[in-house]
C-alpha cells in the first residue's frame, strides 16, 4: 500500500474549508497541524510540512465570526486516520476530539469524549495539549468498561495536577531563590556603604 500524502491530504481539507467559510461575517484564520507518528509522538505546527511522516493527524481549522461588534473565535476539528480517511472530529471506538464553547462564546474548551460524554477538556493553547490528549485516548481507547475509562481518566487528570502543582513548586522555588539572592546583595551593599560611611567618618 502506498503511503498516505497527509500534506495533500490536509490541504484538501483547508481549501474545502475555506470555502464552506467565506461569508460577509466570518474569515478563516489558519490551521493548527497535529502529526502522529508510528510511535504516538504528537507534534504540532501552524505549517503543513509537519505532516510529511505522519501516520495519522489531527487539524485543527479556526476562524472567526462577528456577533454584533465583536469578533468570535471558532474551531473545527478534522481527525484523519492512518488509512487517510477523514472522519471529522470522530475517532475510532466512539470517541471523539470537538471544540466548543463553554459557557460564553469567548470561552473556547477542546473536549475528548465517549459516545457523547465529556471526559477530559482543556483550554487552548490546543498544540500545548493535543499530546497528552492523545496519550491519554491511547491509554482508554480499547477498554471496554466505561467504568475502567472514567477511572483511567481521573487518575490521568489527578497526575496532571500534581505535574502542575509540582511545576508551580519549583517556580516558586526558583523565585524564592532569585529574591533570597537579591536580598543577600542588597545587604552587602548596605554593608558597603555603612563601612564607607564609618571610615570616612
């Protein structure tokens, strides 16, 4: 079987886009390219080179609307499979990759669900997190019991937060210590400028 030309592939995709979106009140503002290589590494960009030793993909279409005065952000996802189907935001075994409002129109949430169901979501920016969206799909998507997946999913979710407790612990850390480095500076200056003060006095 020949291989798939996902660059192709996904300007196909763009284009029919693009024009399905031309009207008076909407533009189309560019695609977010996801790659997926043999070995499930997820890597994107906003250029299609990207996709060149794919296996499979994920686009990412935005454009914006305008309600009353004010321009809206909107997204489409295309999820295309390592056979070069393009199955729209669906993926397989039921599950499905949308972006939608959440809220108000400005609040934009990327969602993995399972026949219907929101399991996971997550703000943009959407190439910060497509990887571990996708590490997490490949985690649950051939467990048959929705119970095992809603499990799999609030350990992943309880491991993210304690990665991002852990990354704002060293933050903190690495602040407290510049602020720590700078007041033993400010003292030495003190201490330089009182013993000036006292040898000239």
């Amino acid at each position: 079987m020949d291989k798939i030309d996902f660059v192709e592939l996904a300007a196909f995709c763009v284009n029919r886009y693009k024009e399905t979106h031309t009207g008076s009140g909407e533009r189309y503002e560019g695609t977010l390219y996801a790659a997926i290589f043999d070995n499930n590494e997820v890597r994107c960009s906003t250029t299609p080179h990207i996709l060149r030793n794919a296996e499979q993909c994920i686009l990412i279409h935005h454009r914006s609307q305008i309600a009353i005065s004010n321009w809206y952000s909107w997204y489409f996802v295309e999820y295309i499979n390592t056979e070069g189907c393009v199955c729209g935001g669906n993926l397989d075994n039921g599950f499905s990759l949308d972006i939608n409002a959440w809220g108000s129109f400005a609040n934009q949430v990327m969602s993995l669900d399972y026949n219907g169901s929101h399991l996971y979501w997550c703000d943009a920016p959407w190439d910060l997190h497509l990887p571990q969206i996708w590490e997490l799909y490949n985690r649950i998507k051939n467990v048959k019991s929705e119970k095992e997946i809603n499990l799999i999913v609030d350990l992943f979710s309880k491991d993210e937060k304690i990665l991002k407790l852990e990354k704002e612990i060293e933050n903190f850390t690495f602040s407290n210590h510049l602020l720590m480095q700078e007041r033993d500076q400010f003292r030495n200056l003190l201490k330089e400028i009182r013993d000036i003060v006292e040898n000239k006095g």
